[in-house]
C-alpha cells in the first residue's frame, strides 16, 4: 500500500483547479492500482515555525474525496482536532491517521472502533503499547518527525525488519522505499509548482511516483 499525503489547504490553496490537477496527476501515474491511498490533511488551526498554516476547508476535502473517488481512489485523511474529527465520520475511509504526537492520541476515543487507525510513531515502545493497550488491528508507522529526515535517523531508531512492515517517510527521495519496500508506505506528494510546508524537499512528484510504480 502506498499512501499519499496530499497537504493541508497550502498546499493546494484551498483551489479546486488545484486539488483536481493533484488527484490526476497522481491517477495518471497509478492507473488502476488499488493499494493507492490519498490521505489529506484536516485541522481547525495549525502553525509551522510559528506561522499559520492554511487549514483545508472541507468543503474542499468534501471534493477531493468525490472526484478521488469517481476515478476509483480512496481518499482519507490525518485529523489533529475534534473538529477535524466531525468532519471524517461522515465518510466512508479505509482508515484514519493520527499524526506523531501524544496529544493526538486522545482523538481516538471519539472514533467508531470499527474504523481503522493509522498512527505514525516515534519509537519502539510506541508500536508496543498500540498492540497491547489500544487495539491489535490498528497500524503503527515508523515516523522521524524531521522534515527532512535522514536514511540514517530512522536505521538509528529502528530496525531493518520493523521498516519494512509501515513507515511515514519524510526522507529525501526514494532511498529509505529502495532499500527496504515497506508494506506500507506513506510519502508527501506534490506538483512541480506546489507551495507550503508540506510540499519540501521530502515531497515526490509524479515522476518519482512513477518510479516507485516500475520498481
């Protein structure tokens, strides 16, 4: 499964003409691959180094999902608040992510148990407790909350057997998905012109998407 994240409203300006020319960029690449999932980003307010982040209106969201949808890609999205929370129940989502923080983590209490949950996590211990004390079907991921991040930080937190089941890759390029092929693989995507915070250096393109799919 290769996972998407697609950005807040900065990374497509909250512009549909933007947010359509991502999911196709995206389609033009995967075809009719099934394991593709968009994952976008939804919070009340955010901040990167001390500037707001523009949050993705969901009506926004409400037309991703659609469109991903009528091209036959699934769509979901990391949640950060209870507002953001609200706002994905009321769709039908292979899962729902939980970004790297503790403080998120309260989130899940308000989530239909049936619905999958994706976390990203920062060490060992983390994927120990998720299976023991939350819920066996949910899915730890391997994450180094460095934008960028290095090959060689997330070898030095975890091991080669454990990065190749789920990771949250914020490493430049394709390196840490070459060397070891995790089963599940969540990556920033971006167009050639995309802006913010989520559209760095650690962000592929269709092109690299392109050579992740003839691997």
């Amino acid at each position: 499964m290769i996972i998407l994240d697609m950005g807040s409203g900065e990374t497509c300006r909250n512009d549909q003409t933007i947010i359509k020319r991502m999911i196709d960029s995206v389609k033009g690449v995967v075809g009719e691959r099934r394991d593709i999932i968009l994952k976008w980003q939804l919070f009340k307010q955010a901040e990167d180094k001390g500037k707001s982040i523009l949050p993705l209106m969901p009506v926004n969201f409400d037309y991703a999902h659609k469109y991903a949808d009528s091209l036959g890609l699934m769509t979901t999205a990391s949640i950060f608040d209870p507002e953001s929370l609200e706002v994905i129940v009321k769709y039908k989502v292979p899962f729902v992510k939980i970004a790297n923080n503790l403080a998120y983590m309260a989130l899940i209490g308000y989530l239909p148990r049936a619905m999958p949950v994706y976390y990203s996590v920062g060490n060992l211990m983390l994927v120990d407790y998720i299976y023991r004390f939350i819920n066996s079907r949910d899915v730890p991921m391997m994450c180094v909350s460095e934008y960028p991040a290095t090959l060689e930080k997330y070898e030095a937190v975890f091991n080669g057997d454990i990065l190749r089941s789920a990771v949250s890759d914020h490493t430049e390029g394709l390196d840490l998905y070459k060397k070891y092929r995790p089963m599940i693989w969540e990556k920033h995507f971006k167009l050639i012109d995309s802006i913010g915070p989520d559209a760095g250096s650690f962000a592929i393109t269709d092109k690299e998407l392109k050579e992740v799919m003839e691997l």
